[in-house]
C-alpha cells in the first residue's frame, strides 16, 4: 500500500491517545525513535530541542522496560487544530467556547470493556516502579510525576465532573505528596471537605483521550466553568463523541476508561508532607527547587496534602502502554493550559456584551495564566468603554492573571511585535493603563506576588496581588480614520507572476518577525 494510501486507511480518531498515535503516524505528524531515553533530564532536554514542533515518541525509557513516552503531543498548534479539526486560531477559540456551553454527557462502561482495566495492581503499590517519574532540570533534586489528571466525579464535585494537573511526588512508595493550587477546582474540593472523617476518594489518570488533556489544563476559569460543571462533558464535545468512564476498582470513583493508566485512591487533606527531601531537611517552603513553573521560573518545593495508592490498573503491560510525561513551561504545556483558557475568556467577554468581542489570545510569553490579548469591535459609539469592562472581567476572573491587553480589529493579536507597535502607539499611560484590583487574590508561584510576603515564608497565606495591569491599546471609536495603518496592495499582485517559484521561497527564507505578519496583511 502506498503512502497516500496509508494515510488514507487510519482515519482520524481522538478518541485514546492510541488512536490518536495512530492517525499521527499516518498523517506524518510523528517522530519515533528506538533509542532508549532516560526520564531523568534526556526526555525535557530533547522536548526543549524541538520545542514548538511535531510530537516524539519514545519506543524505549530507561529503567521502565513495560513502557513508552511521548511528548510534545500539543506543542504545535497546528497539529492540534488539525487534530480536533478547528480551522486556525478564531475558529478554534468559537468552537471551544461553543463546546463550553454544550457538554455530551460521558457514557459509563464495565470494566471488563475498559483498557485501563486489562492489569490490575492491589496493595502496597510502588508507583515510581510503573509510572514514568521525570526530572525538567538540573536544579531539582529529585523526579517528579506530573502528568497524571485527577478525575473527580459525582458528589464531591456537586455532580459534576473535574479534570487537572496535580504534580507529585512519590517519596513513600505508595504515597505521594499531591500539590493543589490555591483556588483551583480540586483546592475547593479540598477546601469543602478538609475536616471530613474520612479522605477523598479519586483517580489519576495517565495517557488520556487528547480532548481530557486540554481540559486538564482549563484552569482558574470558574466563573465559566464553575464548581459542578461537566468538563469530562466537554471534552466530549471537543472531541466529538462521548468520553467513556469507568467504575475504579478499589475507591469509591471513576477512571478514564480509554486511558493508559490509573492510580487509584483517596486524598488526605491533613496529612500533609514536604515535597522533596532537601525542603523537609531544611524545614521551609517555597524556597528550595522543584521542578519549574507555568510562569516560567524555577518552582519551589511546599507541604503538600498527600495521595494515598491503593490499586494501579493499566493496560496489558506487554502492549507498552504510553506515558505523556508533560514538561513544565514548554510550548507543550503553555498549548495545553491556553487553549480552553482562551475560548473561556472569549466566553466571558461574550457574555457581558455579545458581539464585541473578535477573539482571545495567550502568546506563550505571557504565560499560560499570566496574561492575555482580547480583539474588539466597537460598532457604535454606546460600545466605547466595553473593553475596560472586559480587561476588568479578565483580571478579575482569572486567577493569576497579570497583564490584559485589549486591541482592535485591525491588529494582529498573534504577532507580538503588532502587538508592541499598538502599545508604542495607542496608548495613553495616565488614562489607558488599568489596574482594577489590589490587595485581591493572585498566584504564589509568580516570584514577584512572593515579594509581597516580606520575610515570612512563601505560601499562599502570607502574599497579595498587586492588582494587575489592564492596558485599553483601543482605537477611541470616531477616531478611526486618524488611527487608520496604510494598506499596501498584495492583494492585487501575485508574485508568482513576477518570480519562480524557487525564488520566492529564496526571498521568504529571509523573512523574519514583524515583517511576517506585514506582508500577509499589507500593512
């Protein structure tokens, strides 16, 4: 058969991360390598090497001889829209905020029919011995395990279905400290049963339908998707077709049933331990390294709650079943965490006043909590003053968020120098530049919120957020004619006309930055 062929024969199926290996396969989007990779330092050192490009699939890891490792799944975006069919960046964010509103309830299946179910693991379980433990840097002292999703479904999350990243670490074989953000959806599940009799039951799951993964990452955007909201839902919707669950067979829970593995057990709020050797021995939080931070720093090691293992389920382990072993602070990351991040602020924007709002957007530099670009159009003189309540919204709704930038429609929010030359350009610092909210709550792992804390420890308790920065880089609406960008006429040559097509691309290969954006606009 030949390769068109191929291609042609494995259709597109998102719904396993098999699946989805497959139709990557196919489609030439995959890189493979039968070279054995160490998960200490090698696989974030080669993710970092290739950051932004096709997804890798390690065929061999060291000292795990039952499994595989892939990484750089989301790290470029294209392949992700490609991957759940979204026509570029504004249809992707639309659809997704459509999705958001209309979840496809999961569909419940037996264990006998769930993947993760084929190999079962019961009592005293050493989790670093089947699941794959990564060290991003250097700096840190020990491995890490990050790329597990919590499931919490049913009552403890008033009926709904929550999906996230915890990191941690598994120092006592089958107990693992098991860090939850402030604020987030499994700190207010915590939270709400912190004093409760008896721990929190849940599963951590391994290997997801790629749609979970993105929901995973959909944090702090609660007013949008709020405590009791179905994200398991929707990532059905993302992915076109109900996400199927299982019942866990040791805790009173449910697993991803398309997935590669699961932890199963129960969260003990006040058992709390340090999260590496080195901050216990010093007896201090947020001071020494972990492993880094969406905001781009080193993270720092806390007393975290802990994670009690009480059964490992998989797949048969001679299928080798894959590991997607997330690094921090990669384009891998950032694609995952902004995604649904941009749909939901789109979401937020609409709501508060339909129709104004263009489109959303998180350039990895800013972070994937940090900050974000809304595009706006005022269509009459009564929307002037719109996107201050906007930026107002963002920074209020999003936890952690920093720095918002509102622009028009004639710029574009996916260049940054675009974006550099509307903020040199269009703003007035003593009436443009916002600051909403100070003294309100933000993100202990952005190093400057820490320096608010003085000299008492750094955890969230003892920090304040300075308020954030809203900045309106708008054209003031009547005014459009004197902020009006000339308007160069490529749409009325076509250079193939003028040069070969070896040429053009001779000329194009020296193109760099601002003039990118430029010359496909005319501007």
């Amino acid at each position: 058969m030949n390769e068109p062929a191929k291609r042609a024969a494995v259709k597109r199926d998102v719904t396993s991360l098999r699946s989805t290996i497959e139709w990557l396969r196919a489609e030439g989007d995959l890189v493979e390598t039968e070279k054995e990779v160490n998960p200490d330092l090698e696989i974030t050192g080669l993710q970092k090497h290739f950051d932004g490009s096709i997804p890798i699939l390690f065929n061999k890891v060291k000292g795990k001889p039952h499994a595989r490792a892939i990484t750089n799944l989301f790290s470029n975006i294209r392949i992700v829209d490609k991957m759940f069919g979204f026509d570029g960046p504004v249809d992707r964010t639309r659809k997704l905020a459509h999705a958001l509103n209309r979840p496809i309830k999961s569909i419940m299946v037996e264990g006998k029919d769930a993947p993760c179910q084929e190999h079962v693991i019961s009592g005293e379980v050493d989790v670093n011995k089947w699941i794959t433990a990564i060290r991003h840097t250097a700096l840190e002292p020990e491995l890490t395990i990050g790329s597990g999703i919590r499931c919490v479904v049913g009552d403890y999350f008033d009926g709904g279905s929550d999906l996230g990243y915890n990191r941690m670490n598994f120092r006592w074989g089958n107990v693992g400290t098991f860090q939850i953000s402030p604020g987030s959806h499994m700190w207010q599940v915590y939270t709400e049963h912190y004093d409760d009799d008896k721990p929190i039951p849940l599963t951590v799951c391994f290997g997801v339908p790629p749609a979970c993964t993105l929901l995973a990452g959909a944090g702090f955007d609660y007013v949008i998707l709020p405590k009791g909201c179905d994200e398991i839902g929707i990532a059905g919707a993302v992915q076109g077709s109900p996400v199927r669950l299982v019942k866990a067979r040791s805790v009173d829970a449910y697993a991803l049933a398309d997935c590669e593995y699961v932890l199963e057990g129960h969260l003990h709020p006040r058992d709390k331990r340090y999260e590496t050797k080195e901050a216990e021995e010093q007896g201090v939080q947020g001071k020494t390294f972990f492993h880094p931070e969406w905001a781009g720093y080193m993270g720092k090691a806390y007393k975290a709650p802990t994670f009690h293992v009480s059964a490992l389920t998989m797949r048969k382990p001679a299928s080798r079943p894959i590991i997607f072993p997330l690094g921090v602070h990669t384009s891998d990351d950032s694609n995952i965490d902004t995604t649904i991040r941009e749909a939901a602020i789109f979401e937020l924007c609409n709501r508060l006043q339909p129709g104004i709002i263009q489109d959303a957007h998180i350039p990895y530099c800013m972070t994937d909590w940090g900050g974000c670009i809304i595009q706006v159009k005022k269509r009459n003189k009564i929307e002037e003053g719109w996107q201050r309540n906007f930026l107002s919204a963002i920074l209020s709704c999003s936890q952690g968020m920093r720095l918002a930038i509102a622009v028009s429609e004639d710029v574009d929010i996916y260049s940054m120098d675009d974006i550099m030359w509307c903020l040199t350009t269009r703003v007035n610092p003593k009436t443009d530049i916002l600051n909403p909210i100070p003294g309100g709550r933000g993100q202990t792992f952005m190093p400057a919120e820490r320096m608010t804390a003085g000299e008492k420890a750094w955890t969230a308790s003892n920090t304040l957020f300075e308020g954030g920065m809203g900045i309106d880089a708008t054209v003031p609406f009547g005014y459009e004619q004197d902020f009006h960008r000339p308007v160069y006429p490529v749409d009325r040559v076509k250079p193939e006309n003028f040069f070969s097509a070896a040429e053009i691309e001779k000329m194009k290969a020296r193109m760099e930055g601002w003039v990118l954006s430029l010359a496909r606009t005319g501007r």
